[in-house]
C-alpha cells in the first residue's frame, strides 16, 4: 500500500491499535479514572467536591495547564495506602497491553505523595510488584522514572532524590514536570548533575507552555536525552535543526496539547512538522484519564484529524518510539523486528529512511 492518507482509513487504524508501541509519557498519577477515584474515596473516608464520577468527568475541562493541575494534585489525596498505588499501576498496564504497549516508561510524582505524609515505604513496593506482575502476566516491559516537581524548590526536589535512594533498584530516570511557566529548567542544574552522577537516565518536560528557550536549557544545562513535549521548538528553527541532528526524541502528547489549548483542535496540530523537519517526533498519552484516551486514542485522533499522514509517518512515529526508549538494545531490536513484520502483514510497506 503506498503512504496515502490515513484520515478516516480504518484499516491503517487497525494497523496502529494492534502495532507494538512504546508509552515513554505517561503520568502515572494522571490514569486515575474517576470511578476508581470514587472508590479510593470511598475506602478512605475522603470527601470530594463533586457528587459522583459523571460530574467529575466533566470537570475535566480545562483553559490552561493551572486548571489542570489543580485537579491532578486533589486527586492524588484518595491515593493513601500500598493497595491503592497497586490498582492504579495494575489498571494501567492492563490498558496499556490491551493498546500494544510492550515497553511502558512511567512518570511517578513522588512529592505528591511525600508531602501528604505517603512515603515511598507505601508507593514503591506497590509500583514494583505491579511492574512484576505486568511484566510476568501481561508480557510488558516496565520502569519508572522519578518526577521532581518544578514549582517547588530544587533544595525539595534533592531531598526527594536522596529520599528515593533505598529504592533505586525499582527505577531508571529522573524527569522534571508541573508548572513550566516561571519554573525554566535552569532552576533544576544542581538536581540533574546529581542524577547524572547516580547514574540516572534524564529527560524533562519543556517547551509545551514554556518558550523554545526552555528546550535548549534542558538539553543545554540539564543534560537530558529525551525532551517531553517540545512542541514550541517549532517556533526556533536552529533549535528544530539542532534536534533532528542530534536525534533528540520528542514524546508528543496530542490529546493533551488539544485539551490544555497549545493547540485549538487535533487538526492544527504541528506534529506533521516535527515529521517533516526529520525530528523524532513520538506519540503518547499523558495524563490520559484527564485528556480523553490512552495511547491508541492519540494515534486515532491523530491520524483522523490530519489527512497529510499516511503509513509512513504511523510507521515512523511507532518506531521512534520503541528506539527512544531506555531499554537494552536487544529488546528494542526485537520489537523493531515485530513491528516489521506487522506492518507487512498488516499490507504497508516499511519505508525507507527519514529525511
């Protein structure tokens, strides 16, 4: 099949719901679906603002990444105990393997938690029996990344990373988040040479409410290799140069850049032009209990919206993804292997090199 395009083409859909793909952003705190959040409360005595899970769907409605956050950080009070942390991961994954995902990198917002008095002696063990389950019953790859909070203070974000230490054999990385307005990734230099000097994989958010500046700073002063969003770099064309150059992914969150307004609707999307500039552009989901759908419904939104997709570029984002990720070499080549060889018995060609 040539590389026609894919709006509304159901058979290319098919061929991206059932694609192996990697989830390299994804928050676990942000797939708190409403109902269980009920059910948390319910278990712990807590009381919420609205009356039941319909009503706060539909305060899922947001002007800006603030109001959005404001929610998030209330809903993370029903999560109290290791059972809680264990359902939220578990119900994760099992979504994620129902979409193809075989290698799920997840965010975990420690201070969100320890500041409530929910200590890494309660999240942790849950979280790395959930990824041993996933990993023993559902054939998925798992490791977490550690998220220090931008809005608080770097001095907050070290006394979480040392926190951490008795557990570091249940993560991989560091990452940064919250708020980027008025929070660049310079604040951050002392915490990130700190991981680097543990041995940390890093990446951070920049460059989806905050300017391109904030993507160089990343690259440029925290010394990451992968940048979250990234989607202002279009706004800097030495900056986009640079990053297809250097072979810096961008994990893309399409329905969360609709949801909090980076962009007005799915079809004035750029990522098109992150493709076209050669930069390995990635898809996931975010917080996908907020911003309407996990990483197929990206993909479907996506590539329904924007009729100058086709198949090459489905094929690309999916491989991007899986070479992006932080696990071993031999791993990746395998699932480059079976996404091959899905995409020809799926009818498509497997195109040639990016430009």
């Amino acid at each position: 099949m040539s590389n026609h395009s894919a709006a509304a083409d159901a058979a290319l859909l098919a061929a991206l719901r059932t694609a192996p793909k990697a989830e390299l952003h994804l928050h676990l705190e942000g797939t708190l679906e409403p109902e269980m959040a009920f059910a948390l409360a319910q278990r712990h005595g807590v009381a919420l603002r609205w009356p039941d899970a319909q009503a706060l769907r539909a305060a899922y409605a947001f002007d800006d990444l603030q109001g959005f956050l404001e929610l998030y950080y209330a809903g993370c009070d029903v999560l109290r105990s290791e059972d809680d942390f264990f359902a939220l991961a578990w119900a994760y994954f099992r979504r994620a393997a129902a979409d193809g995902v075989v290698r799920a990198e997840v965010f975990v917002d420690p201070q969100s938690h320890t500041a409530r008095g929910v200590d890494f002696a309660v999240f942790m063990p849950a979280l790395a029996r959930a990824a041993q389950r996933a990993h023993d019953e559902l054939g998925l790859s798992v490791d977490y990344i550690l998220c220090a909070l931008r809005h608080l203070s770097e001095d907050d974000a070290l006394a979480m990373l040392e926190a951490s230490r008795p557990w570091a054999a249940h993560y991989i990385g560091l990452g940064l988040d919250s708020s980027e307005r008025g929070h660049p990734p310079a604040k951050f230099a002392r915490l990130f040479a700190r991981a680097r000097a543990l041995g940390l994989r890093l990446v951070a958010h920049a460059g989806e409410e905050g300017p391109a500046a904030y993507v160089a700073e990343a690259l440029d002063l925290l010394g990451v290799e992968r940048i979250d969003h990234g989607v202002r770099a279009l706004d800097d064309t030495a900056l986009l140069r640079r990053l297809a150059r250097e072979r810096v992914p961008l994990t893309v969150c399409p329905l969360s850049n609709v949801r909090l307004r980076v962009y007005p609707d799915m079809a004035a999307h750029r990522l098109p032009e992150l493709l076209r500039a050669g930069v390995v552009a990635t898809v996931h989901s975010d917080d996908p209990a907020y911003f309407g759908g996990y990483v197929n419904a990206n993909y479907e939104a996506l590539f329904t919206a924007q009729a100058q997709l086709g198949a090459d570029d489905a094929y690309r984002l999916l491989r991007n993804g899986l070479q992006a990720s932080f696990a071993p070499a031999a791993q990746i080549e395998d699932w480059i292997a079976r996404l091959d060889a899905h995409w020809q018995a799926c009818g498509y060609t497997l195109p040639g090199p990016a430009h």
